[in-house]
C-alpha cells in the first residue's frame, strides 16, 4: 500500500511491526536494514543535456522553418520566431532547474524489511539517525516477545516512487534512484 508523504507512525505491538498502515509480523522478518538511496548524478546530467539539445534543435529548427516560409512569401507574425524562442529557453530551464534540485536535495534513507519474498522498502526519510535506530529496534524485538517502540518518522516515500524516480534495492544493499 503506498505511503503519501508526510509523518507516519512506525511501532511495535504484539510482535508485529506497524509502518503506517502496512503490518509485518516480526517472526516473518528475515533481516531489516537501512539503506542509502544515491541519485546517478551522470545519468541526470546526461538526460539534461540530452533533452536541452533535443529543445534547442527543434526550436532552432522550427525558427529556421518560419524564416524559410517568410523567405516565399507565406505571411506569419513576426513575433511568432521570437515566441518559439522563448518557449525553448523556459523549457531549457525547466531542466535545469530540475537537474538543479536532483543534485541539491538532501540524501535519502530506507527502512528496507527483508521476509521469504523480495525486500520492501517500508519508508524513506533524511533521517538516517532515526531509521538506523528503528532497525535495531526492529531486531532486538523479534527475541523479546514484550518488546513495544513507537516512532514518528518524516516518510517521503510513495509507493516504490520517490519524485517520479523508481527506488530500486538489489541484494547487494545498495539503493539507487532509477531515473
């Protein structure tokens, strides 16, 4: 069940371990882990520029069809090339302001549970402090049959969706952001 952004309550209660409204009973639990999510900064940076010369081609291109059809006498305004212009440059900036904030954000953690079947990213925070606590909470309970935490975490996580990107964990333990 995705997650909506915001705070969400992650506890212990009777040997099950809540996040949000999703359950996982600790004796199913094979191992929890915190892991770092890293953004492919080259593969941002190279679809920025890929995109940035697909938008200046076009709008080269099309200004360079409005000048040819001037050039037969076909009558269009004339501030019609400046319009493909600007809307080139705000498009181009878009993605720069785009590329901007994928470097610039802050780094990101995930509680990832791990049961018989693929590994469940549970939450996603900046906090790495907090999750890595919440992992070993997690742990020490599946021996203590009395044991109860209670959290609120910040979770940025929506599904298997972080800012339109795919959060991706393999068995080696590294997360990546997938673009």
């Amino acid at each position: 069940m995705p997650h909506r952004n915001g705070d969400i309550e992650v506890k212990v209660s009777q040997q099950i371990l809540w996040v949000g409204g999703e359950a996982y009973p600790l004796r199913n639990i094979a191992r929890a882990r915190v892991v770092r999510l890293t953004i492919r900064r080259g593969a941002a940076f190279g679809r920025f520029l890929g995109f940035a010369l697909l938008w200046l081609v076009l709008g080269l291109g099309a200004t360079v069809a409005l000048r040819a059809a001037r050039s037969q006498g076909v009558h269009l305004d004339k501030s019609l090339g400046d319009v493909v212009l600007v809307v080139m440059a705000v498009l181009i900036a878009i993605g720069a302001l785009r590329l901007l904030y994928l470097l610039l954000r802050p780094a990101l953690f995930a509680l990832v549970i791990e049961t018989a079947g693929n590994p469940h990213t549970a939450l996603i925070t900046t906090d790495e402090a907090i999750v890595d606590r919440i992992v070993r909470e997690i742990m020490a309970a599946i021996n203590n049959p009395a044991a109860r935490f209670r959290y609120t975490v910040n979770n940025i996580h929506n599904g298997d969706k972080y800012g339109g990107d795919r959060v991706q964990v393999s068995g080696s333990g590294i997360g990546k952001i997938v673009h």
